[in-house]
DNA sequence: GCAATAATGCAATTCCATTGCATACATTTT
DNA sequence: AAAATGTATGCAATGGAATTGCATTATTGC
C-alpha cells in the first residue's frame, strides 16, 4: 500500500500540508466533488489555494475531472491503476438529477464508439443521468 | 414540407419576427452554436431575447442542448422526427478539439449503457472529441 | 379598439473560473 | 546554518457566461 506522500512525489508533486489534506478529502468522498465542495470542508484555506492544488493534481494526473452537464466541474481521484488519458480506459460517469450527486463507475468501461470517416476520436466523455440507488430505493 | 411557422404553432411557441429569424440562423447551421455565435449574427437584438427565445425553444423541444464539456452551452436544432427527451432516440455528438466546433451525428444513435442495480437511466450525455473531418483532411 | 397576456430590451446581478501580485514556505546550494 | 532559488499560498481583482427584475412594446382574444 503506497502512502500519500509517495503517490504524490512519484508524479512529482511537491508534499505539502494543504495538499495532504485535499488528497485525503478527495479519497474519503466516492462521489465527486465541486469546488465549493472542497471549499466547504476547508473553510480555513483561500478558495485559490483549493482551486491551484486540484488544477495540479489534475494536471498530474491523479486526479480527473468530470463535466456532468451541471455546468460545475467536479473532480474524483484517478483508479490506482486508472490512466484516464487513454482513451479505452475511461469509465463513465453518473449523475442524479435527485440529490445532485455523481458518482464514477469505474467498472463500467464506455464501449467504442464508432465516428464517421474522416473523423478522429481522442476522448470520450459520457454521462449518464437519472436516478442514483440511493434515491430509487426511497 | 412544414413551414417554420407550422412548426412554432404545433409546439405553442408563438410566432414572432425574432424568432423566425432565429430559427433560420439555427436551421442555416449544421454545427451546434453557441449564445455568442448567435449574439453575432443578431447584433441588434439583445442578448436577453436571444437567451430567453432558445430556452423557449429548448423547453418546447424543437431545439436541444449540448454541454460538450468546453463549459458553454450550445444548441442545435432537432430533427423533424427527433424524440431528444426520450432516452433512445439520443444521438451523439462530437466535439472538434482543433476548430472548436461541434456537430451532431444524428445517424449515430447511443449504444445501450448498462448501469448497475439500483440506478436508472433517464438521459446520456456523449461527446466524442477528437479531430473532426474537415480538419483532419488537411 | 381594448384589455389581457406574452415578448423584448435594458440594466443589473450572480456564480464560477481564472489571473496578478505580494508573501510565506521549502529545497538546494554554498 | 544561512543565503538563494523556486514553488506554494493567500488576498484581491477580473472575466465570462448564465440568469433575473422590471419597464416597455408587441401580439392575441374578446
């Protein structure tokens, strides 16, 4: 099991406090989060601060950024094995229109897609909107 | 062959100049467009009307929206016999990474998506991006 | 034509993303 | 260990797009 601090300098990231703790943050939530989600649960540090540290993790890779349709940009932390780059390793994604939650299968691998000649795809993105079992169940 | 104001009328959108007019604009585009791509064609109108008039049509589904994940919103007409709020009859779309644009592959419908137990599926967002044919031809 | 209803235009606001700059911290070098 | 360098952080400000309130103008039904 690879501690934090080796994740973070084996992308070559600097280990500090603040991102520590952001790490941490993104590891305990399963959905994704926003901004002002991670803005929440630190009230004491500068939004600027939360929104650089993510930027670079994302830029680093450990962290991959998912754009729901809600208009925010939400943010979970990368598989241990994941390489999102790729295009035949994305996963999708899920979002509940009831509780606003959404939340990456990671499981569920998006088929290939066929585009019309002339076409190159690169990058999938696919998100799947309705109902989350938690919401369904009730 | 179904005049625009036929099809305003059967959708309970009343007709008016502006949105004539911003229904050829739509119509004249195969690509999806942008708030500003059609603020430019309409210098004179203001920006409110342009806003208000697509979100009528989007609302009265003649015209659908795509978040193709460049955070802005862009809209596009639908087909004569499109059903865009019924989950099968959601087509794809692909998003240029090169010239920016983003076209809807109406031929292209989107596969089947499992989700696990508990979930249900209402609605699928795809976006394809990559390097579309004009592009990439050259 | 008149009253009711809806569309338009202007101004202002909100919300989130992003940047500039000064300061604090950490790492490396001597 | 101190100086020098580079990076991270915090504060303030900006930018861009979406959205709303309200007054005015146009359209429809009677």
């Amino acid at each position: 099991m690879e501690t934090i601090e080796q994740v973070l300098e084996s992308k070559n990231i600097r280990v500090t406090a603040m991102r520590l703790l952001i790490y941490k943050f993104l590891a305990e939530n399963q959905v994704a989060v926003t901004l002002s989600d991670i803005e929440n649960a630190f009230e004491k540090a500068d939004r600027t601060t939360l929104y650089r540290t993510v930027k670079t993790f994302v830029e680093k890779d450990i962290v991959h950024q998912i754009d729901d349709g809600t208009g925010i940009v939400k943010y979970a932390l990368c598989e241990q094995d994941c390489s999102c780059e790729i295009e035949t390793d994305l996963h999708l994604h899920f979002h509940c229109n009831n509780c606003n939650e959404t939340i990456c299968l990671t499981e569920h691998k998006i088929p290939k897609i066929k585009v019309p000649n002339g076409f190159v795809s690169e990058n999938i993105n696919l998100v799947v909107k309705g109902m989350c079992d938690k919401c369904s169940g009730q």
